[in-house]
C-alpha cells in the first residue's frame, strides 16, 4: 500500500478542511442515532409481579404502574422507583440471621444494647423479637417517611423497651408473652399510622426472652427455690384438702349422733312422763286396781330377774323349791 504524502503544508491543510468537511455531513446522523439509543433505553421500563412502580415528574406523583412493561418521559422528566408491595420483609433484633439455609444460623454477637431490657419489677432480661411487615401504600412510603427501615426499628425497640417495662419478669419469661407480642404489634402499627408511613406490620414475634448471661445461674437457682416453695405449699395444701374434710366429717358425725342421742333421751323422757301422768290419772280413777297393776307388773319384771324362787309355808318345817316350767322342768 502507498501513502500520498502531501508534498507541501498548504496541500496538508487543504486536505485536512476536505476530511473535516465529509465528517461534518455525517455528525448529525451520528446524534440522532445517539440520542434515539438514550431515548429508548431510558423510557422504557419493567416492573416485576411482585412489584409496583411509582412514576414522579419533577418530583411530583404522577401514577403508580403495575407489573409489566411501560413507558415513561426520559432524561429524568419522569423519574421511577420500584417498591416491593407483596414481600414481607423483617427486622430482626438481639440477633442477625448470619445464614438461612436447611440449619438456620444465627448470631447474637454485640446486639446486646437492642436486647438488654428493664422489667416492671426492676430485672433485667435480655429479649430478642422479629418485626415482620409489608409495604401497604408505596406511595405514602415513598413521600410521607425518609429511611422507613431504620423508622421501624427505632419505633420497635422502643414499643418493646415500654410493654416490658409495664410487666414483671416472671409475666414476660412465662404467662404473658403471646400478651407482649401483641400488644407491640398493636402499639407499633399505631404509630406508623400516625406517621402515615404506608407500612403494615404482619407479626411481632418474642424468639426468646431469658435472664442475661452473668446472672442467669443465680436466676435459675431462684427459680429452683421458688418451685420448691410452691411445691411444698402444695404438698401442705394436699395435705390439708385431706385432713381437715376428714376431721370435718368426723364432727359432724359426732355431732350428729350426739344430736340423735339427745333427741332419743328427750323424747324417752318425755313418753315417760306422759306413761306417768296416764299412771297417775288411772290410779285417781281406781286407786285399788291400780296399785294391784302396779304390783303384779312390778313382780313380772322383777322375778324373772330373781334366779332360784322358794316358798315358805309360815306354819311349815321343810322348804320346798318352786318349780320352774319354763326351763323344762329344771328345779
């Protein structure tokens, strides 16, 4: 190949006008094919099935595109941005998930500051919770709140700080735990509603709450005392459920039976005081025949009792037995 070198300056300026000439013809081609490349690539866009695109002219809210492809003006007339409405995101606190896998790993390293918390009755605990939520109204998120995450982590943190402040230790280790989540969900979403943030909270959920590591041996060694405590006022409480209806029973048959016995002596007496006053009417009536009554019924209830009868004839010498026919002729 052969090169035409110019012979003088003048010849390489003039060729030089003619090149910068033809490169002149073809700029305005060159721009518009750019400028169409700019235009198409930022007018068009796509917003996943999960997603929302909120569209802002000059920062102002124009519409809100659902999933699929749109359009929209380009060189930052119309600007987007892309809220995820249908995950549900958490926040963890006291703890980071350093893995989610088949065996969930977790890590409770330097989270101690969000965890560490004072009971109603002036105990600590160290308690560690997950806040899950969704994105409601994205347009609300995007206009109403700066940093909706970190909005939500100080709002919990002190929801949580509050609700365990108002219960004792033994309520939030035991009874009133599902109590506590609920009313941190309640309170918490109470708040970003006031703040009209667009966020909707799901769940609040305790993962643990125990007594912090430097005191957890003298924590439990109380818990031991106290279920001894209880045990044995419960093995005294079974001891009395068992004795004292006994015992109560026990009076209550005495005094029962001396209830009926006093009822028996009153009313024995009283049949014979009225068998005497009857007596006494008939032996006004017929004094003779009364007193032989009296007699004969005393000696039917006396002989009987007497054993071995003899009869003496007053001007007799010899005694003779009485015989005694009821015994078979036994004298």
């Amino acid at each position: 190949m052969q090169f035409d070198i110019p012979d003088s300056p003048d010849e390489l300026l003039r060729r030089s006008r003619e090149n910068i000439q033809n490169m002149n013809q073809f700029l305005p081609l060159v721009f518009l094919v750019i400028f169409g490349a700019i235009f198409l690539f930022s007018s068009f866009y796509s917003v996943g099935p999960d997603e929302v695109g909120v569209i802002r002219r000059f920062g102002q809210y124009i519409r809100t595109e659902s999933p699929g492809l749109h359009w929209r003006w380009p060189f930052n007339i119309e600007k987007l941005n892309i809220v995820k409405v249908q995950r549900v995101m958490k926040e963890e606190f006291g703890f980071r998930t350093t893995r989610a896998d088949v065996q969930t790993e977790y890590s409770n390293a330097n989270y101690q500051e969000e965890s560490l918390m004072l009971t109603g009755d002036f105990n600590v605990l160290d308690v560690t919770w997950v806040v899950q939520f969704k994105i409601q109204d994205p347009v609300k998120l995007l206009f109403n709140v700066r940093e909706p995450k970190a909005i939500i982590r100080d709002i919990s943190e002190a929801v949580m700080r509050q609700v365990i402040g108002d219960s004792s230790v033994t309520e939030a280790l035991t009874t009133r735990r599902i109590e506590i989540a609920l009313e941190v969900q309640k309170k918490l979403q109470d708040i970003l509603d006031l703040y009209d943030a667009g966020i909707q909270i799901q769940s609040v959920i305790l993962q643990d709450v125990n007594p912090p590591e430097t005191v957890k041996a003298s924590f439990n060694e109380v818990n031991e005392a106290k279920q001894e405590m209880e045990k044995a006022v419960n093995q005294a409480w079974e001891a009395y459920n068992k004795s004292v209806p006994r015992a109560r029973g026990v009076a209550e048959k005495t005094v029962q039976e001396a209830e009926g016995y006093a009822v028996k002596r009153v009313n024995q007496a009283k049949g014979d005081a009225m068998k005497f006053i009857a007596t006494w009417e008939a032996y006004k009536m017929a004094k003779d025949v009364t007193v032989k009554r009296i007699y004969l019924e005393t000696l039917q209830d006396v002989l009987p009792r007497a054993g071995k009868k003899f009869i003496f004839d007053p001007n007799g010498n010899n005694m003779l037995p009485l015989l005694n026919l009821n015994q078979g002729g036994q004298k």
